[in-house]
C-alpha cells in the first residue's frame, strides 16, 4: 500500500485520531476504518466508525473522518491537524460546511421554515455520507419528508438549478425547495422504492416479474433527461478513467494489479464512440425509484452533464450483474433485467461497445470492497475483476 493509504487504514490511525480527540477530553476506546476514498498521487480520506469514552465518562459511537489531501485554509472549526492529515468528528466535515446545519434538528427546523415546510417538530437522519465529498439527511416533518444534500459550497446552487431545469423539461427529479451558500440544497421527496430496495426485499409489486414496464420506463427516464444538462466539458467516460480505478486495486493489493491493469487498457478510448447527450453520470438501481412496475424517480443528478449515453446505460448493466453475485436468491430475475435491457440498449447502441463500457463499470465497482472494507475484500475484488473479464469476452464474441 502507498504510505499515506498504509498510515490511515493502518494500526498507526488509531494513534492519529486518539491524539486528534485529547483536545475535548474524549478517548478512544475502539475503532474501524468504514469508508476508503484513495486518489492515488492525489492523498486518501478514510471515514471510521469509533467507540468513544467522553469526558462526563459515558460512552458514544461516533464517526470520524482523517484525510491526506489538502485542507481547506484556514482550517474550519472542528479540523485538527497532525502533520499533513487532517482529522474531524461528524458533522465538522472540511469541505461540507452545511452538514452541521442538516444533522440539527433545531437549525433545520429553521431551515425548512425557510423553504415554506413550517410548523413542529422534524427529526433527522443521515442516510449517506461520503467524507469531504457529499451527505444525505432525511428531514421528517409534519407535512412529509425532506432530503437535505449536502455538498461542497460552490457547487449547491448549480444542483439547485439542473434540479429545477430537469423537472421543467418532464424528468422526474424532486423538486428542488431551496439552496443555501453554505452548501445544502433542500429537495421535497418522491413515491416509490428505489429499484435497490426491490431487488433486496421485493414485496408483491416485486417490478423484476415482469420486467417489460420497468425497461421501459427506465429508457424513458433516461430520454427525459434535458439537452440543456449536455454542457460544459465531455465528460470524461468509464473507459477512459479505467486506468484510475486499476490503480486503486493495485494499491490496494498488488497481487491483483496485472488483471486490473488488463482490464483497463482493454476498455480504455481515446476518441468519443458515440454522440453526445445529457447524461446522469451514475446511472444505477439506486438512483431510481420504482412503485407499480415503473420509474416515479430520478435521483443524484450531480454529476449530470455532457457525456455519452453509453455511460449510463452501461452503469446500470454493470451494477444489475454485480448486485447478482452479491445476492445470488436474486440472480436469476436479475439476469432477466439485465437481458431485457441490453436487449432495449442494442437497438440504438453498438452492442460490443456497450459490453466492453460495462466491464470498464465493473472494474470501477471492483474497487469498491476494499472502500467499504469489506471483511473479505480482497476475494470479492478478484471476483468483480472475474467479472468484469467476462463483459470483456462478450464484447469479443460480438
């Protein structure tokens, strides 16, 4: 492992963050590294989850954050600094200033009064959260729920305005209430599961029965996305950042370096292989949500922009085939979707481009065991690069 990977995911953490908390007279008692964002060349930020003796001498579980890269200047309140690592408890994140605000039930409160949501009491609950990157925190309030995001300051009210153009034009994002300079953005909440939810615990209305109205919906979901997203610089494709996600495997465990490398230089372009369109970015079971059969949302777009359709269409495969390893009772009607909708793809899409896309998808999921620190990351890496080889042999066989 590179060394800061090594000193933030290793024994020498615990140090870290028991020397970052002796300011407030807490001590750690226990620890476990939860999240592992590494950018090789560019520092590592791990997410832990900790068993704290608190200064009273009651216990809490907290999370924690520590981070190699560089720091905001200067360095927000709740930000120790140890040599180049800088260490924070949850919600004193660096670079989302807002989260302290959405994890308060009394200040969000305030907050959805803002939005015109006024009058009781609300609850919170974080339902996401990515160090230094992103959080989600679900607002329960007398008149329903709320999803509060938030991200990085500069980038709330462009969030805030591709949610408002995309519902204008008829995609079926939340609406957007509200955004705030220090980086949050209120968002009103939709009907349906995500497809995710159906997948894990399918009821009656379980839509992988009879998957014809859901591939449907999800084509056109995909089309309702507005032209004017399709802005700025291309986007650069999963092919194209295959070599990134290589190398965070073979940071990771070296062993697995050749195949990861492979697997990368197979998928890998350098000039665009199909038109440009408005495309969501992270096109997943996730994002979408489903009642009665079909789609009822779009969730996530924030990295929506110019790109290539074959992105999004080969985000989904990718994850559909990997969600079938990981729950095996689900592979057969997951194995269904997938065909069905690679089926729906090839009729406007160059099948082998679009298999050779999703291996580059996988390899990308690949590094994901290891970011959760999954207990038994390394064999779940290797099956994921297994694969993603086998995506890379259908684009082969036509």
């Amino acid at each position: 492992m590179t060394s800061d990977l090594a000193l933030l995911t290793g024994p020498a953490a615990g140090d870290l963050i028991a020397a970052a908390l002796r300011g407030s007279g807490a001590q750690l008692l226990d620890w476990a590294a939860t999240q592992v964002d590494h950018q090789p060349g560019r520092g590592t930020t791990v997410g832990y989850s900790a068993r704290l003796r608190l200064a009273d001498g009651s216990t809490a579980d907290e999370v924690l954050g520590a981070s190699s890269r560089a720091l905001p200047v200067p360095l927000p309140s709740g930000v120790v600094r140890i040599g180049e690592v800088g260490l924070w408890r949850f919600p004193h994140d660096p670079d989302l200033p807002g989260l302290a605000v959405a994890a308060d039930p009394d200040r969000m409160r305030r907050v959805c009064a803002s939005v015109g949501w006024a009058g009781g009491e609300v609850t919170v609950r974080v339902v996401a959260y990515r160090p230094r990157r992103r959080a989600v925190v679900r607002v329960e309030t007398a008149r329903g729920e709320l999803y509060v995001k938030a991200v990085r300051p500069d980038r709330a009210r462009g969030l805030h305005r591709r949610h408002r153009l995309a519902l204008a034009a008829g995609c079926p994002v939340p609406p957007a209430l509200g955004w705030s300079e220090d980086g949050l953005v209120v968002l009103a909440g939709l009907p349906g599961r995500t497809l995710r939810r159906h997948i894990v615990r399918p009821g009656p209305d379980d839509p992988l029965a009879d998957p014809g109205p859901l591939v449907s919906s999800i084509v056109a979901t995909l089309h309702s996305l507005p032209g004017e997203l399709a802005t700025g610089p291309r986007r650069r494709t999963w092919g194209q950042k295959a070599r990134h996600y290589a190398e965070v495997i073979a940071a990771a465990d070296p062993a697995l370096a050749p195949r990861a490398l492979r697997v990368a230089a197979a998928v890998h372009h350098t000039t665009p292989q199909s038109p440009d369109a408005a495309v969501h970015g992270d096109f997943y079971e996730s994002q979408l949500l489903v009642a009665d059969g079909v789609v009822t949302g779009l969730l996530d777009i924030d990295t929506a922009g110019r790109g290539e359709r074959l992105d999004d269409a080969a985000c989904l495969l990718a994850h559909l085939s990997v969600l079938a390893q990981i729950h095996p009772h689900r592979a057969t009607a997951l194995d269904r979707l997938g065909m069905a909708l690679l089926t729906r793809f090839t009729t406007t899409m160059d099948g082998p481009t679009l298999a050779t896309r999703t291996a580059a998808v996988v390899l990308s999921l690949a590094t994901g065991p290891h970011r959760v620190q999954e207990p038994r990351w390394r064999t779940t890496t290797a099956t994921r690069l297994t694969l993603a080889e086998h995506w890379l042999d259908l684009a082969s066989s036509g």
